[in-house]
C-alpha cells in the first residue's frame, strides 16, 4: 500500500517537475538524471531501505540501485555524532578525521 501511494506521489510531483523545467528552459535529460540522483541520496541518508529504493527508482536489478549506498560524509558525520563516544561527549570530527576514516573504509 506504501509504495502504490509512493509511486502515485512521484508520478504527480514529476508532472509538476516537468512542467517546472520546461518553464525554465533547463535541458531535460540533465536534469532529470540530477533529479533522481538527488532524490536518491536524499532518501538513502534518511534511512530509505535499498529495495524500497530500488522499487522508487524502477530498477530490474538491485546492483543498479548499489550505486546510491556509498556513505556521504554527512552520513558518516550524523552516525558518528550519534553512536561514537567522544562525539557523544562533545568532541566534534575534523575534516582529516573523516578524510582518514574514508580512506579505511
């Protein structure tokens, strides 16, 4: 039942996109590609699970969908915040911090 209301959702705000980039002149397949793309990783960071992404997105296989579950930084900043105890105690992460971290990931 979600996902039915998910998909009518984003068939209505497509529409409304649609005629949003043709308004403003926008080259169409750019901006779609950078819609879904944004839409994707917006979803994934708040907790999106991957085959309801990949239902949202319209991909056959899952792999496709893989793509979009690389840890951002703002990702990886929220977890860190949420679950390391220095960052519980008040110790914010530097750039070379994350920088380290992403590089042993």
């Amino acid at each position: 039942m979600e996902c039915r209301l998910l998909q009518s959702l984003c068939h209505r705000y497509r529409e409304s996109l649609v005629c949003a980039v043709a308004w403003a002149q926008i080259e169409v397949g750019a901006a779609c590609n950078a819609f879904r793309h944004s839409a994707a990783t917006h979803m994934i960071e708040n907790g999106a699970d991957c085959r309801e992404l990949q239902e949202y997105l319209g991909h056959a296989d899952l792999s496709t969908t893989q793509v979009y579950l690389e840890v951002t930084q703002t990702q990886l900043k929220k977890t860190y915040a949420k679950t390391y105890p220095a960052a519980i105690a008040g110790k914010r992460l530097t750039k070379g911090e994350v920088a380290s971290y992403l590089y042993h990931f």
